[in-house]
C-alpha cells in the first residue's frame, strides 16, 4: 500500500464500498476527540439496503485507504460519479 496514490473525496459524490454498497459524501468534517487532534472525518449516506438513509462517519485516511481483498489491492471506497 506504499505505492497507493494520493485521493480526495468529492462532495455528493457517490462511492462504492468494496463490498459493495452504494454511499453519498455529503461533507468532510473534523474530528472533536482530542485524542484525535481533529483528524478529517468524511460524513457520508447510505443508498443500499437495509441501510439506507442511515448516515456514517470514517476518517478521511481510512476512506481513501486500500484494502486486500481476494490477494488484490482494491480502493475501500471507489468513485463512481
């Protein structure tokens, strides 16, 4: 994953979970944990049931992050549009 390339997340973009849920970006906000230091936190919607309309939080590092799926490196979330 050193060889990941640097990611944004799009407002109201819709992104793909890998494993395979649909989700809205609605905005990047800031962590108020002080353990935290106020990382960026991306506050997004679920379009996919059961979930949907439920809203969830990531930290921004783990949103853009890869993960090993099936020996493959795959985008936790992919941009869709």
């Amino acid at each position: 994953m050193s060889n990941s390339v640097p990611r944004t997340v799009a407002i109201g973009g819709v992104y793909q979970h890998y494993k395979g849920h649909l989700y809205v970006v609605l905005f990047v906000g800031k962590d108020s944990n002080n353990d935290r230091n106020g990382e960026a936190m991306v506050v997004y919607i679920s379009l996919s049931e059961p979930h949907a309309g439920a809203f969830r939080t990531r930290h921004l590092k783990e949103f853009i992050d890869q993960v090993q799926v099936d020996g493959q490196t795959v985008n936790r979330f992919e941009f869709l549009y």
